[in-house]
C-alpha cells in the first residue's frame, strides 16, 4: 500500500503546528470522554442524545449519594454492577457517606472512576421533591432552546435531478430542541427535526406537517409512582431479549458492559425515528416490587407487498431509516400502525432483582416471509406475544445476571453471565447465550453477533487486569455459530473474535493504549458450485493511541489505525487510518473549540474505519473513512452572554484520484466533500 507524500507531508506539518496552537475545545471534556469510550463499538449512524441529555442533566442537578439508588447510579452507565453494588453496600453498613474521599476506600473505586462519579453527584445535594412548591418549579426550572441546522456544500445529484425519483426538499437539515427540567425529578422534552431532502412542511401521510416530532413528560418520585411518561418512551428490562428500546451497548473495550444496566422507564429524546413508544407507561412501587405497566400506539414507516394468495397487502420491511425524502419514502411513512400493551414486575430485595415481562405488538398488516431458503423461520403473522423472565445476584465479589425469553408459538432464547472480581487486581466476565432460529421480538438488543438475537450461539470470556493505576488490561474471546442460514451463508456457520487493550497511565497528564481485535466469520465463497461452500473471512485491526497534556489548556491525541481483510485464498486488503486531535480547554472563555486532521487509505469497503469525531454540542458524528485522502474539520464556540451560545463547525473531505464522491442521490461531482453545520442555543 503506496501513501501520498504530498498528504503526509502535510498531516506531519500540522502535528508540529499542533504543538503551538491553541485549538478550543467545545464539548465537556468528561462527558465526551465517556461518549468517547463508548461510541467505539457503534456505527456512524449512531445517536447519542439521550445519554447526553441523560449526563448533562445529572451535572446541573447532582445525585445526591446518601440517597441515592442503585437505578439511578446505573444511569450514569461508566459504573458497572460490582462497583454500584460497593457503593450501595458501603453506606448501609457503614451510615451516610460523611466526607467525598470515602469513596477512596470502595472496592473496585479508583480515582478516575471517582472523579468521573463526583462530577455527577455529591453528598449533599436535595432529592426528590423535598423543596418543590410552583414558586420554586417556575423560579428554579431550567430552559434549553437549542437550533441546529447544517448541510453539505457541494450540490448532490438527488437536487438536481428531474426525475421522479429526485428528492423532495432542500438539503438542509434542521433540529430545533427544547428541554426543560426541574432537578432530577420533571423533565419536558421537544424535538422537531427535518433531514436533508426532506421538506420544511409535507402533510403527505403526516398529519402534523413536520417531518419527525417527539415530545415527553417525565416525573420522577411522586409518591408511589417512581417514574411516570407521557408522549414518548423508552423501556429497558433484563439483558434486551425480551424489551429493550432506546439506547443500548454491547462488546467493547469495557469488558463489563456485557452485563446490560436495565434502566426500566425512560423518556424517550433522541432524534432516531425508530425503536421507542409513543402513549403512557409508570412505574409504580409497592414495597419490594416494582410494577411498569406500559401502553403505545404508534405509526410506523413500511414497505408493503400485495400477496396474491391471499389477497391482502403484507409488510416487506419496516423502515428504520426515518428518511422522507423521495416519492418511494414519501410513500411509506406512517404505512401501518402498531400497537403495543404489558408490564413489568420486578421484584428487589438487598442484592437480588427479579423481573418478569410480558407485552403484545400487533400490526394492522401481516408481514411477508422471504421467499430464499434463509428465511424458512422468519416471523409471518400480525400479532406477537413476548414473556421474560431475567435476574441479577450480587454474592460476595460476584456479580450473576441473565435473562429467559419466549415468542409465544414461536422461539426461545436466554443467556446467563458473571462478573466476578477474582482480587483486587483482577476481574472476570463469562457470558453464555443461546438463540433459537425462530424467537422473535420487535425489541431486541441482546448481546448478539448479528443484529439481533436469533439464530445464534455464543460463549464470551473477558478478563481485566489492573495491578495498579498506571497499567490495565482488557482482554476478550467471543467464540460464536449461526445453527440456521442467514443472509449470504447458505449453511450453517460459525466464528470467533478476540479482542486486547493495553493501557498505561504514567500520569494524569498523558495515557498510551494499543488495541488488537480480530474477526473471523464465515460466508459464501465466490464460486458457482451447487453446493455451499463457505470461506473464513478475517478482519483484523491494530490502533495505538496517544493522549497527553501540554498545559493546563491544550491537550492533544494522536491515533493510528491499521485494518486488514483477508477472505479465502484471496490476497489481503489494507486499510489506514492516522489523526491528530488538538484541545484547548480554558476554565473561563468566552471562546472555545476543537480541531482534527485525519489522512486514511483504504483498498474497499471492507476495510473501512471508523472515527468518533467531535462536534457541536449534542451533534455526534462516526464516519467511516474509505478511498484514500485526507479529512479536516474544526469546532468553534462563542458565548454571546451569559445563557447564550453559538457553535459553528466546518469539515471537508478531499479525496485523492476520485472524479466522484458518493452514489447514488447522494453523488457529488468532484473530489471533496464539506459540510458545515450552525447551531445556537439559549439557556433560561
């Protein structure tokens, strides 16, 4: 693989440059490092709104830790079950904590977990609803206006196209939000979003005329009522088989977030148009248990077929993309209606939880099964019944957990895990699934290989090793199989992934780390042959990273990522990826920033890489980098006055040797592709 020295000429010169320049740094540097973290393991359609929401509140509103519960801590997510499960355990034996360095002497807490939880909570903050009169909930609640709009530069063959199948509106793309908030304990939101290609206003299929709108009311500890949701939704139960809905994570560097942290109810806040409730649902308590009875109705986006047989219009595909921008899309929105009902029981004593989940989901359309042989097991009728039974067990220094899941006439899946801290040194996952070719459910976020937990078994093994807090360890092996067929395997397949981080903190200024993760898969080989034969696809990707502090103010981040594809006897494929990140993060500004350079080089699609970037606040951005070129982008802040922002942010991707960027709609004549994107925001 040939580089372009012209460009790593250019990527050296901006690293020196780097080391005299005062780039700004806009997001908080604690949240976007805990974002950070977990946005490795997602792709760049990814939304994390709601755990921003979720981080941002708890900074302005402190947990108050001697009342804390152990779900509240969970919705922090950077603490896993051991460490909740200490800290609880800890201030009822030992009373209130009385001073913030006690947390020093919890188990499995070292400085930068408690210095992380302190920037969310305290000691002393009030709860509940102890203060709350009207006075106080008009004087005190806290207001956030927030409009964004951005778009690409460079004109795209779907604007300029005349045929039917151009899009429809402009290529801007437009969030307006509004939040508001009273402690920990009433939320509002609002989001009014239009995507690229979209229309301003559009009543086709849409009875409001805005492309995507969601709203909740959420209430927190009044009485009984632990939580209550009005508008839009999310709920979380077990592990994902049964009920998962919203935000969810799974193998990663933290080797802990196998255990799922169920959050029960949650507002519903980000702009992704899929996998939320739309009605009422609380949380109710009665001593020991917990009950979470649930209602939505809701419309959803389809691709419809006319069956012949038997005379009636079935779903193709549900439409999880939440575009509106052609005819076709048009089309499809809000096709069938889906309605959903059940309840939560869970039950919660010391370090047990037991819970129980049982819902229907019915269409006022059946689906269509595909006709290939793969899907002989698909789900086929209108109306689907799910029960769950999962638990979690603290004994000792051992974490249990797991979760068992039934489609009514349908599958069966479960798994079972433990986190166990063997010393003080060291820490253990083992994580058993197993999913049946015909177990169903429309919200599954199971640990799966797959997209989702069906036709799948696997056994996961993770150890962490820290022998103190300069050097820690992450170690992974996922060994997998696929017992049915699935989409380009026609036979039954199977696989392995191992994953290790090294991390090496000699201060607080600076860390190293260096990652391996391999892949190995099987699929179809390229070969005309009337029997299946399959070929091991390995993928396998080697990143070292460099963080450190030159000063109070400027930080930097260097990255280097190396991926590589080999399938069957055919000759191995690369892929390069290289940036520089500079942060400068004043105590007190009126202006603030970031900047990243990156060059990459990649043979295909196969060996693309993706990249957290920075952004705006509560813009996330993960592409993935593919061809080869380079890619610059910077992030400006500016306080107007007190309560007042501005952010601008401007990228642009300059391809090498390329007449063309994109397909499709999407194509852009030339070699580069920039984007800019303005956002203000008013606080009150």
């Amino acid at each position: 693989m040939s580089f372009n020295k012209k460009a790593l000429m250019f990527f050296c010169c901006f690293v020196l440059v780097a080391l005299k320049t005062k780039a700004q740094q806009t997001e908080d540097p604690i949240i976007a490092n805990i974002l950070e973290s977990l946005a490795d393991i997602q792709k760049e359609d990814f939304d994390f709104t709601e755990l921003a929401d979720r981080l941002n509140n708890f900074k302005k509103n402190k947990i108050n830790l001697n009342k804390t519960s152990k779900s509240q801590l969970q919705e922090l997510h950077f603490l896993n079950p051991l460490q909740i499960n200490a800290l609880i355990d800890h201030i009822a034996i030992n009373g209130k904590l009385m001073n913030e360095l006690e947390l020093q002497s919890i188990d499995g807490f070292d400085l930068e977990t408690i210095k992380n939880l302190l920037y969310f909570a305290n000691i002393y903050s009030p709860s509940g609803f102890e203060n709350f009169t009207f006075k106080n909930l008009i004087n005190n609640g806290k207001n956030d206006l927030l409009i964004r709009s951005s778009r690409y530069l460079e004109s795209q063959k779907g604007y300029n196209s005349t045929e039917k199948t151009s899009y429809s509106g402009n290529p801007d793309r437009v969030l307006m939000r509004y939040r508001f908030s009273y402690s920990n304990n009433i939320q509002f939101s609002l989001n009014l979003e239009k995507d690229p290609g979209e229309k301003y206003w559009n009543t086709s299929n849409n009875p409001t005329g805005i492309d995507f709108l969601s709203a909740s009311l959420f209430v927190k500890e009044v009485k009984r009522f632990k939580k209550i949701a009005v508008g839009n939704y999310a709920l979380q139960f077990g592990q994902g088989l049964t009920l998962w809905s919203g935000l969810g994570f799974g193998k990663g560097a933290d080797i802990f977030n196998i255990a799922k942290q169920d959050l029960c109810l949650r507002p519903y806040t980000s702009v992704n148009e899929f996998s939320y409730f739309r009605g009422i649902a609380s949380q109710i308590n009665f001593g020991n248990f917990d009950f979470t009875p649930f209602v939505s109705n809701i419309k959803l986006d389809a691709g419809t077929s006319f069956n012949s047989e038997t005379n009636l219009e079935e779903i193709s595909s549900l439409q999880q993309n939440g575009l509106h921008r052609t005819s076709t899309e048009i089309n499809n929105r809000n096709k069938i209606n889906q309605q959903i009902f059940g309840g939560n029981l869970q039950y919660n004593h010391r370090k047990l939880s037991v819970g129980l989940t049982a819902y229907q989901s019915k269409y006022n359309q059946p689906f269509a099964p595909g006709n290939s042989l793969y899907n002989k097991f698909d789900f086929a009728n209108n109306e689907l019944k799910n029960i769950g039974l999962n638990y979690s067990y603290t004994y000792l220094n051992t974490y249990f957990f797991g979760e068992f899941a039934h489609s009514l006439s349908y599958g069966y899946a479960y798994v079972n895990g433990i986190i166990s801290s063997l010393s003080p040194v060291v820490s253990l996952v083992l994580f058993h699934r197993n999913y049946q070719k015909d177990y169903h459910s429309f919200f599954n976020q199971g640990l799966a290989e797959k997209t989702n937990a069906s036709n799948e078994k696997g056994f996961y093994s993770g150890i962490q090793i820290k022998p103190n807090k300069k050097y820690e360890l992450n170690f992974y092996a996922d060994m997998f199989k696929f017992p049915w067929l699935k989409y380009g395997v026609d036979a039954p397949s199977s696989g392995y992934e191992l994953f290790g981080q090294f991390t090496f903190s000699p201060n607080k200024t600076s860390k190293y780390i260096l990652r391996y993760q391999f892949n190995n898969k099987q699929q179809n080989a390229n070969i005309t042959n009337h029997t299946a034969i399959l070929n091991d696809v390995k993928k396998s990707k080697y990143r070292a990273e460099i963080q450190y502090q030159i000063s109070q103010k400027i930080s930097l981040k260097n990255r280097i990522e190396i991926a590589q594809y080999h399938e069957g006897n055919l000759a191995h494929r690369f892929g390069f990826l290289a940036y520089q990140d500079i942060n400068y993060h004043p105590l007190s500004s009126k202006i603030s920033g970031n900047m990243r350079l990156a060059m990459f080089q990649t043979e295909d699609y196969d060996t693309r890489i993706y990249a957290y970037e920075n952004d705006v606040l509560y813009g996330y951005s993960i592409p993935g980098f593919q061809n080869e070129g380079l890619r610059f982008y910077t992030n400006l802040r500016y306080g107007i006055k007190r309560g007042v922002d501005i952010w601008l942010k401007y990228a642009i991707t300059k391809y090498n040797n390329q007449t063309s960027v994109g397909s499709g709609l999407e194509e852009i004549d030339g070699s580069k592709r920039s984007e800019i994107k303005l956002q203000v925001r008013f606080q009150f």
